[in-house]
C-alpha cells in the first residue's frame, strides 16, 4: 500500500502493513539531528586534539600532544620544586639544627603528621600512641634508642623486615624449646613483674632472680632495664608493648617467644620522608606532658 | 540520509544487521587494534607469576568482595603517586584474570600494599578492623583464621589461568598444593619447592601466625604482601619526582 495521510494525528503512514496494522511515520526530531551532528564536530574535533586513533603499531598522538603520566611526572616535579625551599633545608641540616628552627619545625609537623597518618598510623596509631603489639612512640622507651639516628634507622631498614640490612631481634621461645620448664618460667615471670612493683599469683622471686641472670639478662640487663643495641624491651617500668603486664601473657611471652616486624621504608619512601618522619618521631616524643 | 530510515525500518534482518555493524564500530576502532600496539602494555620479563597460595588468596578476596571497596590501580594523579607510589602500568596486572582495577574506593587503593604493613598486622586488622584503625568502616573476616583453604583444586586453579595465559609450568601445576603448604610453613621440607619454583624472593612465613594449619587467612595475606611485588617495572620506568 501507499503512504497515506492518518486521518486522526495528520500524520502519514509508513506505507507498510503488518496484519492490517500500518505504523506512522515519525522520523527522528530535528533537534535530535542537530546534536548529533553537534557531539559528532565535538568528537571529531577532540580526534584530533588528542590521543586517539590506533594506527597498527602506534596511535595518533593528538594535536596537543596530551600524555597523562607526562603530566602526573610534571605535576609531582613542580611540586617537589614548590617545596623545595624548605625541603632543601632540611636536607642539608642535621637533626640538630632543624629541630632548633621554629620555621622548619612548623613545616615538619605539619607533613610530618600526613606522612605519619599514610604510612605508620594503622600501626601506631593516629596520635602514635600504639597498641597491642605496636610500640607507643610519645613515650620515652624506644626499642632500638630515641637518638635520632637511631630512629632514622630503624624507619629505614625495619624490624625483622625484608630489607637486608634490617635490624633483628627475636625472643627465643623458652619454654616451646624446652629451654625453662614451667615452674623456671613462673619464677621469671614473679621477679620480672616485681621489677616493676607488681606481685605474681605464684613463682619465687628470688629463684627467677637467678634464672633471668642465667637466661635472659644477656639481652634484657642484669636489672632488666633492656638493650636498646638488640631492641630487648625495658622490663622495670610500667610501659608494655604487648599486653598490659599481666602474669598470663608474660608467661605466654617466656614460653611461646616473641619476633616483632616493623617493615622497611626504605624503598617506599623518599630519604627526605624518612627524614622528615624521623624529625616528626622525634618531636613526639618530646611534646609528652 | 533524513528518508534512510524509510527503506532500513521495512527490512528486518537488515535492520539487525545494520545494528550489530554499528554497535561493532567501536569496539574494532578503539579495542581491537590496541593489541597491535606495542605500547598499550609495557615489558617486564622479571615479573613472577602468583604462586598457589597466593593464586588462593587472591580468589578469597574477590570471593569476600574485597575489591568492592577497594581499588588495585593508581592512576595518573599527582595525590595518588605522591600518596601510594608510582601510578599502576598495565603489565602490573597481566596476570591478573580478572583485574581487580576497580573505579570505587571506600577504603585504600592496595595495588602496592604488599610490604607495607607486617603480615601480624594484616591479620590483627582481618580480625577487627576497628581496633587497629578506629574509624573503619571495613567489616571483620575474623573466619578466615578459623576456614582452612582448600587445597585439593588448586592445580586446577592453576591450569585455568594457564589457559588464559598465565605462564605457569607442569612442574608448578603439579606441585601446586605441596608449595601452597610450603609457602606458608618456612620449616617445613616443602618450603624449598616454593623458592625454587617461583624464586627466591617469594615470600615464605607462617602468614597468620600459626605454622600448622593452613588457612585463608595464610592465603589472603600471602596475596596481600605480593601485592604491587611481582614486578618492579613502575619503579623502573616512573619517576615520582623525589
């Protein structure tokens, strides 16, 4: 059949039938066509403009020669060089010197405390207070000395860590390897909590007095106070790295051992990061009430 | 062109035709010819497939939905590089079947978490998130310590994703279950197989802590600690700016 005109809208039919049904012809609106056409000048012209067309083994590179990690590579340089003021100085000074400027300081805290939130307060804590099994560092005991030297280190290789060069301690497993028996380990674990005034349900203070000498204060001290060049923990005061110092878990120390990790950063971070939370570490510890 | 539709609309199979030509367009212009080019994905000949248990963690995390909220992919941003290291390239994740990139973070991008935390941690923050990290919104896979991984379908695990391309040898295929034991108990006489056949890089340690079992929590945090390892290609070709 022919087109014809559809008596009720006015408009014409196809000109086709299915089963006695005809279809009205309603082309695409015009204001349809003109963004079409519009979006299509948009695409070609940004076809042009930028990386676009695969060409086998290379691509078109694009009138404006944009390359995000171009880019991304300029934006970190310009920022690196913003900072670089700063940045330079505290490079070039020593520990010393940058913790006596006012100016520097103020700079240190303040990337110090984002470089500290990224990358040691899951483990440390926000305000590096610590938690179980994760060193407080606004106190004054630090495993491994509070020098700044000694904490550049430590940020540096690690602890038990993968790097080389990290800094190893473990506590031997005394009574897994059958080196105490269990009464040997209750009389550690009373005169270890007498050094720091508390009592134990059982044990003999004295006779762990004589094996700690035997077993123990060749990391710990003679008078449990630690090494700071083996990172054995002060046992004479009232901070506990792990559990809070109670009979139960310092047995469960002596019999089972312990093997911190702190990781490496010296691959992930830059030497002026690591400075930078080194100074910040620092000055934690030196802001406690 | 204004009447095209006339003659196109009468013609059924046409039709049908003229729309799969069309919706094709795109995908042979801009997909297809991308694996002629070279540069789409750079060359890292270093880089190491997953070994078993990894292979295992890796599919607990897309099991748990891990990447939901979590991204594997550091774009081009100066706060992301700056933040978590050079930006992703794409022979980071040639491996990866299928890619986690992920377009959603509600936690942190993980594509280099590998190292970054000790394996005593990921377990502690596995377990309860919230004591670790006040604020997190991450729930607690405390089950994982308690499922031990299924091992026996590793090897298949292993040959799927040679199938798709994934290098992995015979050897490895048929050692898949000692090693993904071996990885995960450094005394053990399997441990030896795991450096041998994925080198002596790979990570081997008691992951959850404890050597005797096997469990997903071992395999989940062995994927975790690889995480961003398996090639050290963006480190070569990407400068940071530092």
């Amino acid at each position: 059949m022919k087109p014809e005109r559809d008596p009720e809208t006015g408009w014409m039919t196809t000109g086709h039938e299915w089963n006695g049904i005809t279809e009205l012809n309603t082309p695409v609106p015009k204001p349809v066509w003109f963004f079409l056409i519009v979006t299509a000048l948009f695409a070609l012209g940004y076809w042009l403009l930028m990386p676009a067309f695969p060409l086998g083994s290379t691509f078109t590179k694009g009138l404006l020669g944009a390359d995000d990690r171009a880019a991304v590579t300029a934006a970190v340089k310009e920022a690196t060089a913003e900072r670089a003021g700063w940045t330079g100085e505290v490079m070039a000074k020593s520990y010393a010197e940058v913790e006596r400027d006012p100016r520097l300081m103020a700079a240190v805290r303040e990337t110090g405390r984002t470089l500290f939130g990224d990358n040691c307060s899951v483990c440390h804590g926000r305000e590096a207070k610590g938690g179980r099994g994760f060193p407080n560092l606004t106190g004054s005991s630090f495993l491994w000395g509070n020098s700044p030297e000694a904490i550049a280190e430590t940020i540096q290789v690690g602890i038990n860590s993968a790097n080389p060069k990290s800094r190893v301690s473990q506590m031997p497993a005394f009574g897994r390897d059958h080196v105490l028996e269990r009464p040997d380990i209750e009389n550690v674990v009373a005169y270890v909590m007498s050094l720091s005034g508390a009592k134990a349900s059982v044990g003999n203070v004295e006779a762990g007095k004589t094996a700690f000498t035997a077993n123990c204060a060749v990391c710990h001290g003679p008078d449990g106070k630690g090494k700071t060049d083996v990172g054995a923990p002060n046992l004479s005061d009232q901070i506990w790295i792990r559990g809070g110092g109670e009979e139960a878990s310092i047995y469960d120390f002596v019999w089972g051992g312990l093997q911190g990790q702190m990781p490496s950063w010296e691959g992930r971070l830059s030497p002026l990061d690591l400075k930078i939370l080194t100074l910040y570490v620092v000055d934690l510890g030196k802001q406690r009430p | 062109m204004f009447r095209f539709h006339y003659w196109l609309e009468r013609k059924a199979i046409g039709f049908a035709l003229a729309i799969v030509l069309v919706a094709s367009i795109g995908g042979a212009v801009e997909i297809a010819p991308l694996f002629t080019i070279h540069q789409t994905i750079e060359d890292a000949p270093d880089m190491r497939v997953y070994t078993p248990l990894e292979l295992a963690g890796r599919n607990i995390y897309v099991r748990e939905g891990c990447y939901a909220c979590h991204s594997q992919m550091i774009r081009t941003l100066r706060d992301e590089v700056e933040r978590y290291g050079p930006y992703s390239l794409a022979v980071e994740s040639k491996y990866d079947h299928p890619m986690l990139w992920g377009s959603k973070r509600t936690g942190p991008d993980l594509a280099r978490v590998g190292g970054k935390y000790s394996d005593e941690w990921q377990v502690q923050h596995l377990n309860d998130p919230r004591a670790l990290v006040p604020q997190s919104v991450m729930p607690s896979y405390a089950r994982l310590g308690r499922n031990p991984l299924r091992t026996d379908d590793l090897s298949n695990h292993l040959r799927a994703m040679r199938a798709v391309g994934v290098p992995y040898t015979d050897d490895m295929i048929a050692n898949a279950r000692a090693d993904a034991y071996g990885q995960a108990a450094p005394d053990s006489p399997l441990a030896e197989g795991v450096g041998k056949r994925y080198g002596e890089a790979t990570n081997v340690r008691p992951f959850d802590g404890a050597p005797g079992v096997l469990t997903e929590m071992d395999a989940l945090v062995a994927y975790l600690q690889i995480l961003g390892h398996l090639t050290d290609a963006a480190h070569k070709t990407v400068a940071t700016g530092q």
